[in-house]
C-alpha cells in the first residue's frame, strides 16, 4: 500500500535552498516540490535544461511567481558551480540550504568496466558533490550558518553486483560528508546526508532491468519502494531546525534486510 502524502508544515519558510540535479520526477524534484511546501524559495539547477525549465514552470505555475528559479549546472565543471551558487544568490539571496543531489549511476562489473565508465560516475557522483560542497561552505562559513545535504546510497554500505563505481562513489560522499562536517562545525554550518535503498522514478527504471528492481524490491521489509518523496521529507528534516544537533550524520532512508 502507499503512503498518504504529508503536507507542508512550514519547517523551512523564508529560507533559500539550492538543489542540485532538480529536474524531472526523481528525488531531486521532489526535494525541490517539498521544500517549496515547507516555505523555502528554491534555486533549482540540472545538465538537462530542457527538462530544467519544464520543471520550473510547472513549479512556478503550482507555487507562483517568484518561488522558483532554475539555474542550468554540469556539476563537473567548477566554471559552471561556480556560476549557480553565483546566480542563486543574486537571485534570492544568501542560501540557507544546498541538496546535493546530483549523481550518475550504470551498470557494469569490475572486469568490464573502462576507465571512462569509472571516472564518469566518480566526476558527476563524488566530485560533483565535493564541488558544491566546497562553493557552498566559501558562502555559508563566513556568514556563520547554514546547512548541506548530501545525497548518498546503501550501496556506499552494502554490495551489489556490477555497482563498483557507484559504491565507491556513494561511500565517498559519506566519508566526504562526515570530514566536511567537523571541519564545518565551528562555523556554524551543518553537514549530513541521506542514503535511500531503493525510490522509484522512471530515470531508474530506464536503467534497471525489471529482474533487479524485483529482487530489491523483495529485500525491502515494508515489501515495496520508497517514493521519492518520502526520501525528499528526510530530507527536509535535515535541512530543517528539527535536526539542529545533528552534524556528520548518514542517515539510511530504508526498509531494506541483508
């Protein structure tokens, strides 16, 4: 059976978040929908811009003028951070919230496996993450406030078959977190991240074959994927005052069993 979706309660209002990889129907869209609903006014950015700017509209039609802005971003090239985490701010602001959610995943074992395959998925995945980090902190720390959160994987955790390069990769942005946070802390600014096990969107199934997503699926105790946007209400948590005690935290969104 599926959730109810939860309404807003207001958890981020008046408050400036950046999501990275926003566009679409993934978890990254949701994260965006999500803190709109909460009060935030969000700066959204994606590679794909057709996809971005659809995204936009159909957010700025929902929640009005003025809530949304979208800012295309290859998160592997430092030229192109550099320009969002400029641009988001002329635009709303000082930022508040950064969801690094951009990451690239394939399928491919080890011995098969060319050195562009490796290096894509680490350069979008696990530098891509560092990039923002690092353009988000030279903003956040001298103002003394803030809060990151990264968008990590089980897999970081627990092996899967053909998933070297995007287990290294994950488990990279949890170890990247955890160091960023005690370097962060004394600043004021707040490092955690998410690690879902399965949330379904139609990128993933584009890209799994139906055999795998049944057997994942058969893992998971609750019997079923997670939406979404129950990975994007994580989150918000996180992003949220809620959470204000926690710092260099992976948190596992997962129903998921060896």
């Amino acid at each position: 059976m599926k959730p109810s979706y939860v309404p807003g309660h207001g958890l981020l209002r008046d408050r400036v978040a950046v999501v990275t990889a926003a566009a679409g129907t993934g978890i990254g869209g949701a994260c965006a929908r999500r803190m709109l609903e909460e009060g935030a006014r969000v700066v959204i950015s994606d590679a794909h811009e057709r996809r971005l700017s659809e995204t936009q509209a159909t957010l700025e039609k929902e929640f009005g003028p003025g809530s949304v802005t979208a800012v295309p971003c290859d998160v592997t090239s430092e030229e192109q951070v550099q320009r969002l985490f400029s641009e988001a701010e002329e635009r709303f602001g000082p930022l508040d919230v950064v969801v690094n959610n951009a990451g690239l995943g394939s399928t491919a074992t080890l011995v098969e496996m060319t050195d562009e395959q490796w290096n894509k998925v680490l350069d979008v995945t696990l530098n891509g993450t560092m990039r923002c980090t690092r353009a988000a902190l030279t903003r956040m720390q001298p103002r003394g406030r803030g809060v990151i959160v990264n968008n990590a994987s089980v897999i970081g955790w627990r092996a899967q078959e053909g998933q070297a390069h995007y287990a290294a990769a994950k488990a990279g942005v949890m170890a990247l977190t955890r160091c960023a946070a005690l370097e962060a802390a004394p600043y004021g600014v707040r490092i955690n991240a998410v690690a879902p096990s399965l949330a379904m969107h139609p990128f993933l199934a584009k890209v799994t074959t139906e055999e795998l997503l049944d057997e994942l699926t058969r893992r998971e105790a609750l019997g079923r994927y997670a939406e979404p946007w129950e990975v994007a209400n994580v989150i918000v948590f996180l992003a949220s005052d809620y959470s204000s005690y926690m710092t260099g935290e992976v948190v596992s969104v997962s129903s998921q069993h060896p």
